[in-house]
C-alpha cells in the first residue's frame, strides 16, 4: 500500500479504540475539524450536507403539521432568562454572557442564547390575544452556546452546536399533549426511516426533565460501543412558562385563559449517532436516504478503451440523475480506480457503480454496496430500477444491522451488583425497578458513570394514554424499597 493510501485510510480500530476512531472518521471523512478555540469545530462541505439532509427531511413534515419558521436574536437580556427561574437555575452554569459592546459596558448582560424559551414567550403573549390565535406553533433553526463542554467530540458534544426548537401555545392541556407525541413521532420517523437507526420512545425521569417542563420525552438511540445517544427531546411545558411570560387569551365565552406551551428540538447530535451507528473501520458509511452522493460512479479504462466506456458512463450517469439520484461521476485521469474505491468507501458513498471495457461490451454494470462490498451485475437497460432496489437493500442491512444491536443489548437487572455488572460487562441498556428516589441513581452513576436515560411512556392520549408497564419486580433494583416504576440505564454521551 502506498503512503498516500495510507495516509487516506482509517488506521484507528472502532472496536478496540472508539473514541479515536471515531475522531479519525469525523476528519479523514471530510466531515468537520476542530477550530482554534477549545469547544468548537468547523462544519466542512460534507459534514453540512449531512445536516441540510436532516433540515429537509425534519422542516417539511413540521410544516404539513402547521408548524412557522422564525428567527430570534441570540442575544437574551439577563431579565428575560430571570423571568423564569427554573431556566436561570437549570442553565446558569453553563450560559456565556456579552457584557460590552465594543469599549462601551452594557447595560444589561446580554445571554449568549442557551435555549430560546426566555426570548421567544414574550413574543408568543403579544401574539396570542384570542383561542382564535391557537395553536401558535413555531421553530428555529438556530445554534445555541452551553459553556460546558470539557473535551471536544464533534457532532456529540462542543460548546456551540447547530437545532431546531419548536415553540407552541395551546388552550388546552391535551392539545399540548398532542404536540408533543406529533414531534416525539416525528423523530421517531427521522432516526428509523431517514438515519436507519432505530430509537425507544420514554420519558426522563422527573430530576432530569427539561428546567420548568411537566414532562420530558425523548428518543434514544444505543450505539455499537453499548453508550446510550438522547437522540431528541420533546416538552410538555405546562403553564410555568405561560404564566411567566403572561401568554394568555381569551376563550369562547371572553373569559381570560392561561395557555399551555410545549417545545422540543434536534440538534446535530444525530449526525454523531449517525457516523457512530454505521460507520466501520474503512471510513463512514451512510444510509442512501442522507448520503449526500447515493452512487459513485467509477469508470476503468484503457487507453484504447478510455472514449467508450467515459461515454457509457456518462449516459449512465444522466440517466440516474434523470431518474432523482445523487450521482457522481469519478472521472479523474490523475488517480487509479483502486484509490478512487478507497476514497469513495471513507467518504461513505452507499453504492459503486464499476464501468470497464467489458461493462460496455456486455452492456451491464457492475454493482457494489459500501456497507460489505457485495457485488452485482445488472443489465444497462434496467439500470435506473436495478440502482433504486440495491440502495433499498443497503438501507435495510444497516438499519437490520443497528435493530439487531438494540435487541441483543436491552437487559434486566435488579440488585446493585447485577445492574453494575451487567453495564460494566456487555454496555447498553439495564432494565430495572425503580422506586423513584434520585439518589438510587447516584449510587449507579457514582460507580460505574451510567444514569438513568428513560422511562416508559405514560399515555398518548392526554397526560395517560395507556397502560405504563408494571414493574416486574415491585423492588427497587438498587436500594430494596417497594417500587412502582420502572428505569433504563445506560453510559451515555
């Protein structure tokens, strides 16, 4: 092998070192790098690509669901954020503050926007006057700054990172529930029909829900290292931000009502559940639903043979296109085919088109898939069919591939030593009894650094729709005392 080969090849082991495979694939992949203040990285072309895929895919079913696209200031007064005290207390440690403008002191400290319920209620009360005004539904693609982060991750954990938050405003306590099940469902769908990375809905636990929400629902996603990912969140607010915020209206009778509010948001999180997921020791892989080019197509030429297989490759290539696919044609006269194949697999391109004199002879194309390189031969004229059936099996072995991971990686456990063992011997996720108290989980945590990430879900009707699953031990897996809840633990990122 080359040194240039090499050099673009993934030398860290994903199973053995994945913190530092996972670095590794993040640069060589072409998807960000680190910039020069500790905490932030820089988005590359590719990396982006990704994040407009999640944009595209998220934005269009918020707005068939009546959802506005807006934007505030990053900027929120210290007055605002004090408005609610739950957020100043939940957020104050990790909030950056602007306190001059050029030489000149403010006069109030300005947040660095750590989430925007503070700057965005205000304007919901001015805009809500009547029932007439509800459901007022909002959301912002935005960055946010959490001064928090220790040790930079790309994707998972840095100090300003790209989301949407959606806002909304209703007049009843079950129209605030059904929001929050609409985009809790919409997550679902992102992560299983658009990332092949399939989730478990829950609930946090009542110490670890959003500052000032009734209840947190999440998605979460387990990796291949047995680490938890929360992979979205969605809000049932109650009225403690209504009431802060004064964000009332007038009912059908004239009478003044206080509004129910919810919020809930993705961020770029799910890029890093998405390279950690599929990803192998050759680079990225990405599902054909995301990947920014779907098929590569890589012509292999004589000099005698050069003219018609670039032109058999080219018709190919306008046809696909033609037909909707992502395509590339990797026609550079400076590289090999086999080095072309090596970058094409670490960029994560889902399928290889392979084009040579013989292709062209017998009019077919030769198929192979980035995930475990199996081959195919299909015939020129029903290419466009051929390539839309082998991006749907692509599809399926990965997401097959991270459903079996979660199956085999959901255990039971219910004394302190088996919950430990179980988390320090195989990762994923430990079902337990739960008695509810949050020094249970610190006993866990301070062992063994894994939490409690989720719940099961009361009832999607309204606060309770359905039956939340009865313990199948009514004590509590890690002090003893009678417990009616249950509680997943996991290492998380």
């Amino acid at each position: 092998m080359s040194d240039e080969s090499q050099e673009l090849g993934i030398t860290e082991s994903k199973s053995h070192k994945p913190g530092d495979w996972y670095a590794e694939v993040v640069q060589k992949a072409g998807l960000a790098d680190y910039a020069p203040m500790g905490g932030f990285i820089v988005t590359k072309p590719r990396g982006y690509a990704l994040w407009e895929g999640i944009q595209d895919a998220l934005d269009s079913e918020f707005k068939a669901t009546g959802v506005d696209n807006v934007y505030f200031p990053m900027f929120i007064p210290e007055s605002f954020l004090e408005r609610e005290k739950d957020i100043v207390e939940g957020f104050d440690p990790e909030v950056a503050w602007v306190t001059h403008g050029g030489h000149d002191e403010l006069e109030e400290r300005l947040a660095v926007r750590p989430t925007s319920e503070s700057i965005i209620a205000p304007f919901m009360a001015d805009w809500t006057r009547s029932h007439r005004d509800l459901p007022l539904r909002l959301n912002q693609w935005c960055s946010v700054v959490r001064w928090e982060a220790t040790e930079t991750k790309p994707f998972f954990r840095t100090k300003e990172f790209m989301w949407q938050e959606g806002h909304t405003a209703h007049a009843s306590n079950e129209g605030a529930w059904e929001e929050v099940w609409t985009r809790l469902g919409q997550y679902e769908s992102l992560y299983e029909d658009v990332l092949a990375i399939p989730v478990l809905r829950g609930k946090k636990p009542e110490h670890d829900k959003f500052p000032g929400a009734d209840t947190t629902t999440t998605v979460e996603a387990l990796m291949p290292d047995g680490k938890s990912v929360q992979g979205a969140t969605s809000h049932n607010l109650g009225q403690s931000f209504a009431e802060a915020f004064d964000i009332t209206f007038a009912d059908e009778d004239e009478e003044e009502r206080t509004a129910y509010t919810t919020s809930w948001g993705l961020s770029w999180r799910a890029i890093g559940a998405l390279i950690m997921t599929h990803s192998d020791d050759q680079g990225l892989v990405l599902p054909p639903t995301i990947a920014p080019t779907q098929v590569v197509i890589v012509p292999i030429w004589q000099e005698d043979t050069k003219d018609d297989v670039l032109e058999y490759s080219q018709n190919i290539a306008d046809e696909l296109e033609a037909a909707g696919f992502r395509v590339e044609l990797d026609d550079r006269d400076e590289r090999n085919p086999g080095f072309k194949f090596n970058e094409h697999e670490l960029n994560g391109v889902p399928l290889r088109l392979e084009i040579g004199p013989y292709e062209v002879e017998d009019e077919e194309v030769t198929l192979v898939h980035r995930p475990d390189n199996e081959e195919a031969v299909a015939d020129r004229a029903e290419i466009v069919d051929a390539v839309d059936e082998h991006l749907d099996e692509i599809f399926d072995k990965l997401y097959d591939a991270a459903e079996a991971n979660l199956e085999e990686n959901v255990r039971e456990a219910y004394s302190p030593e088996e919950i430990l063992g179980t988390i320090g011997k195989h990762g994923g996720y430990v079902k337990t009894s739960w008695c509810g108290d949050e020094a249970c989980e610190e006993a866990i945590k301070e062992k063994i650094a894994a939490e409690i990430v989720m719940q099961p879900l009361e009832d999607e009707g309204g606060s309770t729709a359905g039956e939340v699953p009865e313990p199948d031990h009514d004590e509590c897996g890690v002090c003893g005392d009678p417990a009616d809840e249950i509680a997943y633990f996991a290492k998380s990122y």
